[in-house]
C-alpha cells in the first residue's frame, strides 16, 4: 500500500490551500483515513480523519476552517484548508488503515510541506 501527497506549498496568512493523497497498491478495503501534521520541535498530531462512511473529526484548532473530504472509489482523501495562520506551518501526512488480503494496515503518505508566512 502506497499513500502519496501532493499540494501545499506557501501562502500567506488568510490564504487557502488544498492538500490531497492517493492510495494505491493491492487495497481490500480502506477504513479511516486523515491528515497529520507535524511542525519542528513537536509531535505529530492529528489534523481531521474521515471514516468510510463519512463521518468526520477535527481538531480543535482547525474545526471551521479545514475541511477533510474522500473519494471511496478512487481510493483519495483531501484536505481544504481556509483562513490559514501561521501556525499551521508544519509538514502535512496522509494516512490510510484498513485491511489487505485479511491483514490490516496504517500506512502513511511521505508528508508535504504547508508555510503559511507573510
């Protein structure tokens, strides 16, 4: 199972972006998937998760500005991120768990770096 990002880059405070990931590989089934983010000197943390059915979480600090999305037929997650600050600087990671041939799996994506800076 491979996970790879594309997006982010830099913008300005007030800007958006949009991160997305594909899965690819041999999938059986993909459960969760969402954003992680890790900016320097602190730990990776969760940003938003989607189940399969849609049901979504956000952390505090982006809930009303982020908006996690997917496609369960082409296998991708996204991440609309509005009204960015600068403290939303850090280096964003897909993941995806579920299962293939019976085994269950968390990948991640190799992660895509999101500056917000004037």
């Amino acid at each position: 199972v491979q996970l790879q990002a594309s997006g982010g880059g830099l913008v300005q405070p007030g800007g958006s972006l949009r991160v997305s990931c594909a899965v690819s590989g041999s999938i059986g089934s993909i459960n969760d998937m969402g954003w992680y983010r890790q900016a320097p000197g602190k730990q990776r943390e969760l940003v938003a998760a989607i189940t399969s059915g849609g049901r979504t979480n956000y952390a505090d600090s982006v809930k009303g500005r982020f908006t996690i999305s997917r496609d369960n037929a082409k296998n991708t997650v996204s991440l609309q991120m509005n009204s960015l600050k600068p403290e939303d600087t850090a280096v964003y990671y897909c993941n995806a768990k579920g299962t293939r041939f019976g085994v269950r799996f968390d990948a991640w994506g190799q992660g895509t770096q999101v500056t917000v800076s004037s």
